[in-house]
C-alpha cells in the first residue's frame, strides 16, 4: 500500500542575493514587482523569458521555469509521494529562508523520529542560508550545508537586478498575516443571496452558525460575519465591498446562492480572498480563478453528463423536450443544447408555469425524450396533471430535485432516471451521511429537509478547520508563520481529496458525504468533475441503483 505524506513546510530552497531575513528590511515597489514577475510569471526584467536548466540537462523556460510551480503562490513549498521517495518541495518565504531548520545543531535519531529519506534529514537540520551559499544554491545546485540539491531544483542565471528583486519578493512572500486575523480571532464571512429560499438559508446557516461558536483552530475562534446579497446583481459588488470595509474577513466559507455567483466570484478574486465550496445550483467556471473553490459547475456539469450518456442511446429516440421554469435552468437547458452540436434528433426547450403546468406537456409524443430542470412542486404538478407520461424517457436534475422530494407514482418511476453529481451511495457514503445526522442532532438542528445543503455546509466547515489545524501542526517541523490565504489553499489543496476506488476498505472517519471523488490542485478549483445516472430499481421501490458508469464529460 502506498502512503501519502501530507507535509508542506520545512526547509527552504531558492537562491537569491540575500543578506539575512529582517522583518525591518524594507524594500521600494518596483523591487518586489520585478521579484513577483520573476517568481510567478517566470519573466526577467529585460521581459525575457526566465530559464532554468536540470543537472540532467533538462530546459524550462518562461511560466514553466517560474518559482510559483513548485513553491507555490504562498511560498511554501509541497510534498507529494510515498514515504520513502517523497519529492520534496521546500518552502522559501523570508522568515523560513533566512533562518537554520529547526533541528539545525541537533542529532535526529531515526529510531525515534520518523525520517523519510536523505533529503528529510539535510531538510530539517540544514544550517540558514547566506547570500553566499543562495548563490550558490541557485547557480551551482548546493544547498546551505555543502550538499547537492536535487531534481527537481533547477539552476538558474540571474543579473544584480533580477536578484535584488526577488531577494525583496521573497522578504515580504507570507511575511504578515492576512486581513481579518486578529491574535486571538479569525473573522468569517459567509454569503447568502436572496435566490435562495428562507428553509435554504436557515439549513446552511444553522451549520455555519454551530461551527463557529464551538470551533477554535489554530489558537484561535471563529468570528462569522452573515452577508446577504438582495436586489439587482449588478449592484452585489457594491455590497460585498461594503461589508468588507466594515469588517475585513480572512475568507469567505461556505454559503449558499443559486445561478448569480459571479459577482461574488469576481469579488474574492480581486480582492484575493478565499471562497471556500459555496452550495450553489451554478458556479462560475473562468480558467483563470484561483481564490474560489467549488464543489462543482452545479448543473451545468449535469447537462454536460446527460449529453455524454445520450451519446449512448439509439439513434432512434425521438424529441428531446426540456423543461425549465427559471434561470438555472434555463442555463442548463442552454447548456445541454451547447454540448449537443452534432445531434441530428430534434430537440424543444419550453418554459415552465405554475399557473397552466399542462402547457409545458402539449404535443409529446410516445418517443419523445423528456429533461427536467425543475423544482420538486413543479414536478409533483407535472405529476399531477401527467400520472401515466405517454414518453420514452425522463430524466430529472437531482441537484435541483432530489430523489425522494417528489412523490413519484409507479409509471414515473419505470422511465426515470435522475442526472446525478452526488454518485456515492456505499457503505462509505452512508456513514458520512449517518455521522452528519449525528452532528446536527447534537447540535439541535433539523434536518428533514435541504440535508444535501446542510452537507455542503459541514463539509466545507469541517475541511476549513482541517486546513488551519494541519497549518498548526507543522509548527513542530518548523517555527510559526502568519496566517496567510494562499497557504491556507494550499492545504485545502492536499486535503480534498475522495476516491471511491472499489476497495472493501471503510474509513470510520468519514466526514464528506453524497460526493463519490473530490479532488482540488494548484489549477484545478472544481472539486467534483463526474458523476451518473441513477434509477429506482423497481417501479415500487423508493431504493436507488446505478444507471450508468461513472460519467466524466
């Protein structure tokens, strides 16, 4: 069996022209500009593009060869690997740079502590680095003690210019805590948008409320700040600003919207705060976001599914008639639409109204295939009007009606098959779900209904406060740091991570339910990117079964 490590910081690594980490040292702007552009842009300051060659003879140049690849936005560093090959990332901000390891002078007796390999101990016992021995380190590949740094450590040929740069960008990389950590507080916001019902908010609130007074992490408490967004989005940038000037919070946790997050989403990138797995319906999906984690694209990833598995049916199938009542769905409508482009079978997109359901109904015949993105008194009106539907098909979106919200007679039962990102229905699925029960029945919260956005909500609570104490604990491995953003990220990073890999095994410790796999990395913010199809597996039966293998579009 392979083991991951999970250990992020403990010697730093990258030459530069240093003279010792002051916290006084003070640099001009233009130094730390030309620093940034060198560490995460890999651009030198004659715009060329920076190269750094392997021992190997390997050659990376521009944004491959910049710092930020491997040292990460934060400055610390990762480790990924099993435990006696772990390829070792170290971390290089100024107060880990400039200073000896923290086993730096003593005998580590490998009897009792745990070493991975050759490279673990120089890590945690290497002397600090001079400017001396970072240029050497940099240009030659030896490290602070006299040993050879290894791949995948590049060396690099820097001017004056360029070092005394990134010597400034390093020596304030991490070096303050961010906005809204206090000594002995973390200030929290959590965003609710008037889309969403007021059962919604009360279900996601309940658990963000019951985590912050009960939670203290990393020394210390949890302030929670409720911001909620009403009137025209258009106007949401404005409110978002305003409550971060009353309050300025460290990041934005969990939440809850519908189909109008992006002027949220823009808010925490441009101001640089993380948003931490929001329980939305549809979640901006730009290449180029990095503060903002999501669970998934919402049901827009669902349409995408329900185009791959249609792939799959015969060519036959008559009219694929969707059915929407408001903005999300219609974005999903026009989504499935978008990743049909070859479809030769006609297809009919029609408005849903609660005050003439039968409308939407008309002229559909016996092959026709039906795609509901509806909420579950809409379907139960459908149902009412249509108890025996004359199609071929129904498929309906479990993130907007989840099975069992409806009550579906027999002959729905028979043609349906639900459009699903919450694929985990093991053993391992139900103990998280059992365990979330448990939470929130100790914590006098119900949970009839809206169950899947109080998990969203506990999930996003419960991997937050894993962050900040796996940030803690590195504390034996190395000194403290302040609290910063992007190294909370980071962490989130290594900790999101659920693979239903088939094995027999079960984890106890189960705290994720409904999602089958989630997995974050440095340019990866879309936690969940599959899912199935489920069906009822008689038309009597109110028990679940796959329809499908698991779908990724």
């Amino acid at each position: 069996m392979v083991f991951i490590v999970r250990i992020l910081c403990i010697l730093p690594l990258l030459g530069t022209m240093v003279y010792g980490y002051s916290a006084t040292n003070t640099f001009d702007s233009a130094q730390i500009e030309i620093g940034r552009q060198i560490y995460e842009l890999g651009i030198l300051p004659n715009r060329q593009p920076l190269r750094g060659s392997r021992i190997d003879g390997l050659t990376l140049e521009g944004s491959a060869a910049a710092c930020i690849t491997c040292h990460r936005r934060s400055g610390m560093g990762s480790v990924e690997g099993s435990l006696d090959k772990t390829v070792f990332i170290p971390p290089v901000m100024g107060k880990l740079l400039f200073n000896p390891a923290r086993f730096s002078g003593s005998f580590l007796d490998p009897s009792h502590h745990y070493i991975p390999n050759e490279s673990w101990e120089r890590a945690l016992t290497r002397p600090a680095y001079t400017a001396e021995s970072l240029n050497r380190a940099l240009h030659d590949g030896i490290d602070s003690a006299g040993k050879a740094l290894v791949a995948p450590m590049l060396r690099y040929t820097l001017d004056n210019t360029a070092m005394a740069g990134l010597t400034a960008y390093l020596q304030q990389l991490s070096a303050t805590s961010a906005p809204g950590i206090t000594t002995t507080t973390i200030h929290l916001a959590t965003i609710i948008t008037d889309e969403v019902t007021t059962e919604e908010t009360d279900a996601v609130l309940g658990v963000i409320q019951a985590w912050s007074t009960s939670s203290r992490t990393a020394g210390k408490s949890w302030q929670l700040h409720v911001w909620k967004l009403s009137g025209n989005t258009d106007n949401w940038s404005n409110q978002l600003i305003e409550y971060n000037n009353k309050q300025p919070v460290f990041a934005v946790l969990s939440g809850i919207g519908a189909a109008s997050w992006i002027p949220v989403h823009h808010f925490c990138e441009v101001q640089q705060i993380p948003c931490i797995l929001p329980s939305l319906e549809i979640a901006p999906e730009e290449k180029s976001n990095y503060y903002s984690v999501y669970f998934s694209p919402g049901v827009t990833l669902e349409a995408r599914l329900l185009a791959r598995h249609l792939q799959t049916r015969t060519a036959n199938d008559g009219t694929l008639v969707q059915i929407y009542s408001d903005s999300t769905g219609k974005q999903a409508a026009e989504e499935l639409r978008k990743s049909q482009p070859n479809v030769t079978n006609p297809r009919d997109d029609r408005r849903f109204r609660i005050t003439a359901p039968a409308l939407a109904l008309r002229n559909i015949d016996d092959r026709a295939q039906l795609m509901l993105w509806l909420r579950p008194a809409e379907i139960q009106q459908l149902v009412e009007v249509w108890p025996e539907p004359p199609v071929n098909a129904i498929f309906i979106s479990a993130l907007l009606s989840p099975p069992g919200s409806s009550i579906l007679p027999p002959a729905w039962k028979i043609k349906l098959a639900y459009i699903s990102l919450f694929d985990d229905l093991s053993v391992q699925g139900q103990i998280a779900k059992i365990r979330l029960e448990q939470w929130l029945d100790w914590h006098n919260l119900p949970h009839d209904t809206n169950l899947r956005q109080q998990a969203d909500a506990y999930t996003a609570c419960y991997l937050f406060n894993e962050a900040l104490a796996e940030i803690r604990s590195q504390e034996v491995r190395r000194p403290s740091i302040p609290l910063n953003r992007e190294h909370l990220l980071e962490t989130l990073e290594t900790l999101v991570s659920k693979y239903d890999d088939g094995t027999t095994l079960i984890n106890p410790d189960s705290h994720i339910a409904y999602y089958g796999r989630m997995s974050l990395g440095p340019s990866q913010r879309m936690a969940v990117r599959g899912g199935a199809l489920f069906r009822y597996a008689t038309a009597e039966s109110d028990k679940l079964v796959a329809a499908s293998q698991r779908i990724l579009p």
